[in-house]
C-alpha cells in the first residue's frame, strides 16, 4: 500500500504538537492554565489548524480542559486503578479522593426474566433494585445499578446503601460474606441522562462495568451494572510474565468498578475479568 506524504507529514507534525503539550500538562497541576493557541503556534512553528487538532485530542482524553473565553487548562487527575494478578488473588492499590454516594431510586420489584437468570432465581421472585451515583470528593464518577435477592437482604436500608461499606453491612447485620466476584468492563458512550447525572458532554466515552457477586455458600449476593466517566476514570494492568525472586506483599485497595469500601471483607476474594481496558478512554 502506498502511503500518502502528505497525510503522513500532517499526522507526525500533529503528534509532535501533542507530544510537547504533554509535556506542558506535565509539568503543571490540575487547574493551571497553559499558553494560549496563540503562544503555542508560534512557539511550536505550527498552524492554527494543526494545533487545535492536537488539543481536541487532549480535551477528549481527559487531559485538557477548555473553558470559553478564558483559555486552556490542566484537568482534574484521573482516577486510577491498577490490576494486579497473582496466583490466588487480585490486589489493587487504593484509589485516590473520598468516595460517596447519592441513593437515586430503592425499590422492590420482580426480578425478571434477563435479571433473573443473573441471580439464578425465579423472573416473579422479587429484588432489591438501587440506581445510585458515585462521587469522588464530591465530583461524579459513576452510576451504578444494584440487583439483590430480596430475600437474601429483606431487610436492607437506605443508609447501608448510602454510607460505609456495603459489604461490611452484609456481613455485620445480614450474615452474608462475599466470596467472590466475576467482572466484565468494556467501553461505551453515555446518552443525554447519563451525561446530566456524570456531568459530561452526552456521548461521552465511558467504561461499562457488570459484575456478578457469589457468597461463600455460593449464592449469587448482587448483579450490578455501572458506568464510569471515561475522562476521570482508567484501569492499569500489571501482567506477571514469569517468576521472581520474592513477591512483594499484597496491596489493599479495591477492585476496578468497586470504589473503596466496597468489597473489604477478610474472606479472600478472586476477581476474574474480561475484556480489561487498559488504559482511560
């Protein structure tokens, strides 16, 4: 295939710009401005055009932001989560910032027939069903979607799903340990409700999280489905290749799409995971 020159050039000119605007961000912190198109062109030696293209790059991945009449900035860091695999287990570090959350809607209903088969129960048999927003130091992350047993939790509050760990409360006041948790997350785009709730552009990129939870007696606890901000929010993957001399000792934290305090229980836990993303979109 023969390739273009030209489009060739215009492609490397543009990444050489992202790569020095990079390093602008890089030596900022969130919140500061950088030079104006302007400034930049004429220090770079580049077009206006050439410029822009490279920054809607960056305004897109979460890097930069532009506010209207007043210039360019650094974004907020995002947030990060490293998978780490070893023979028994999955370990994260724990996130940055102070994690919340805003109850949207509790109600108990059917579990239907897609739900159902989820939790391995009977589509009339009735769940728990919770749509709460997740913040970071009081900034939306995600909106997460909660199906439990009815029956497993009859009595399960508004403040358990409000405040502390939600998993200590099933142990503490439900007797019901976690065991284990398979986990699938792949990229998606939010629509218009969503993007009001994130407080994003709508069609925004995001992850979409879902997970099924299996408890020590091996009964299905909870199938939840969330949907993290695509520009606040990456997975970092840790991939062992072979063996070391001594393995460092496991870290604490919680698992990607799980915020902290959410799956700390002294039962060990096995994450699996399809179709890990990477890095942020």
């Amino acid at each position: 295939m023969e390739i273009d020159a030209a489009a060739s050039g215009a492609v490397l000119k543009r990444e050489r710009v992202r790569d020095a605007i990079l390093e602008l961000i890089e030596e900022r912190r969130p919140g500061d401005a950088i030079p104006s198109e302007r400034t930049l062109c004429a220090e770079l030696g580049v077009s206006r055009p050439t410029l822009r293209a490279a920054v809607d790059e960056l305004v897109v991945a979460g890097l930069l932001v532009r506010e209207h009449g007043r210039g360019m900035f650094v974004a907020a860091e995002k947030i990060t989560q490293e998978l780490v695999s070893d023979r028994r287990a999955f370990s994260l570090p724990q996130a940055a910032g102070a994690w919340t959350s805003r109850l949207l809607e509790v109600r108990t209903l059917p579990a239907g027939a897609r739900v159902g088969r989820k939790l391995r129960m009977s589509p009339a048999a009735r769940i728990h069903y919770v749509a709460r927003l997740r913040l970071v130091d009081g900034s939306p992350m995600a909106i997460e979607y909660l199906h439990m047993p009815a029956d497993l939790v009859s009595d399960l509050t508004s403040e358990e799903l409000e405040q502390g760990d939600l998993y200590e409360h099933l142990v503490e006041r439900h007797d019901v340990r976690v065991s284990e948790a398979v986990q699938s997350i792949e990229p998606t785009v939010v629509t218009r409700a969503e993007a009001d709730l994130l407080d994003v552009p709508e069609l925004s990129p995001a992850l979409l999280f879902e997970r099924l939870t299996i408890d020590t007696r091996g009964r299905p606890v909870e199938y939840v489905h969330s949907l993290y901000r695509g520009d606040r929010y990456r997975i970092v993957s840790r991939l062992t290749l072979g063996p070391r001399d001594q393995a460092p000792p496991p870290g604490e934290g919680h698992h990607p799409g799980i915020p902290p305090g959410d799956f700390t229980t002294k039962d060990p836990v096995t994450l699996s995971t399809r179709g890990v993303v990477q890095d942020g979109m």
